[in-house]
C-alpha cells in the first residue's frame, strides 16, 4: 500500500510597507512669524534656518509639508503645531 502526502502551502502574501504619512502646515496671518519658526523648531527638533525655510516657504506658497514619517509620528508633529492655533493636516 503506497501513501501519499499531499501538502497544503499558503500562499505568501506581501505586506506593503507604511505608506510615507505627511504633515502640512498652511499658511495663516494669525501668527507672527516668529511664533510659527519656534513652535516648527519645537515640532520637529530642526535648527532656526530650516524653520525659517518652511516658515518662509507657508507664507509664499499657502502651505509646506514639515514632516514626512509613520503616522503617529506626524500626528505628533501636527499636535505640536496645532496646540497654539496653527492650521495643519496630516494625510498620505
């Protein structure tokens, strides 16, 4: 009596790696300049010159992606940003 073995696989699935999740902050008159630069600094640990880029770069064009990471870590930018009224969204 021959036995046969027969083996079941699954197949194998791919699983797509996070989707890079983004920070935008837009442009407001509501804030000095200064007051979005450091609270950027603060967001984002970056130094005076590169807040300034993206402060100077929300005025001139509406809005400027600050961040680019997981999701919880963008979150936590835009919560930075957003706890004294600056407007942001964090999307894909």
């Amino acid at each position: 009596m021959s036995s046969k073995t027969t083996v079941v696989t699954k197949p194998t699935t791919k699983t797509k790696p996070d989707l890079v999740w983004q920070t935008m902050l837009y442009n407001c008159d509501c804030h000095e300049y200064w007051e979005v630069a450091e609270q950027i600094m603060l967001a984002i640990k970056c130094t005076e010159a590169t807040a300034s880029q993206y402060t100077v770069t929300a005025h001139n064009l509406g809005s400027v992606v600050v961040f680019k990471g997981k999701k919880e870590k963008c979150e936590r930018v835009a919560d930075v940003l957003g706890s004294i009224g600056l407007n942001v969204k964090v999307f894909q």
